[in-house]
C-alpha cells in the first residue's frame, strides 16, 4: 500500500507539468518545458578533439560556447541522420546551457496525474534511473525523461567539462 501511495505522490508531482515531445528514433519523450531555452534548427559544430562520440561538439549561441549532445548516439538507437527535421533542443540544467540534437519535436503537453504512470524497471539503453514515468496521451505514450539528471550524469561527463 505504501508503494501505491508514494507512487500517486509521485504522479501528483508531475500533475498539471507541461512537457515538450520529441522523437528519437520511433520512439517519443518528453522533457520538462521548464528546462527548455529555445529549439534551433540542426547546424554543423565544431567537433572537439578527444571528446565521446555523443557530443557532437560545440556551437556558439549568441556568444556563449554550448557543448551539443545527440541523443541518437547517446542511446545507440542506430546511425543518425541529419535532414530538415533535426533539432537542438538548448536546455538551461543548473544555470548551465547545453544542446541536444533529437529527431524531432512535436508538441507541448500537460499531464495530469492519471496520465502518468509509473516507469517499468527494464535493461534498456536508456536507464530507468533517468525516467520519470510514462505519459499516457490517447493512444500516444511518451517516456518522460528526468532531464537534469540525465545531463548531470557522471557517464555525460559534462558538468566537469562545463566547470573547467
């Protein structure tokens, strides 16, 4: 009963969030709205020597240098392709600024309470430690992913190339 309950807190948390949809790969996300900047369009960056494959490299938006991470490589979700749909979504996680190529976006969204579920614990790419739940939208599902977490993750390593 205790679960239950926590997981409904849990729920409650999210009740009422706005979420942006993207896609990687055939499958939809969600982030928090909140940790949205802006959304560009893909441009070509500066690779940095030594860096892991999955950060693309660097850009400079408006005079501030922003690491750009693709998620498709991050989560070897197959050779990614770059066209007309492909966006960086820039993200503000704790004061800093990142970029992270995704797929595509499609909406913004609210969820209630009995629209999100809690997130099966699976051994998939994308850790379940990075998942919120699973929002439930008629016959749409989107994983929604703890964004600052996700970035601020040891194996991103950004938050230490940020600092320096």
């Amino acid at each position: 009963m205790a679960e239950i309950q926590s997981t409904t807190a849990h729920a409650a948390d999210i009740a009422g969030h706005e979420y942006l949809a993207f896609k990687l790969g055939a499958e939809e996300y969600g982030i928090d709205i909140l940790k949205v900047q802006e959304i560009r369009g893909y441009e070509a960056v500066t690779r940095i020597a030594n860096a892991p494959e999955f950060i693309k490299g660097v850009i400079n938006l408006r005079g501030i240098i922003i690491p750009v991470v693709d998620m498709r490589i991050k989560f070897n979700l197959g050779d990614p392709v770059y066209d007309q749909f492909t966006v960086v979504i820039i993200l503000n996680i704790n004061g800093r600024v990142v970029g992270m190529v995704v797929d595509s976006v499609s909406d913004v969204t609210t969820l209630t309470a009995e629209q999100v579920k809690p997130a099966p614990e699976m051994g998939t790419a994308f850790s379940s430690d990075y998942m919120i739940g699973l929002g439930t939208i008629d016959e749409r599902m989107l994983i929604l992913v703890d964004i600052d977490k996700l970035m601020s993750s040891p194996d991103m390593g950004l938050i230490d190339q940020l600092a320096a």
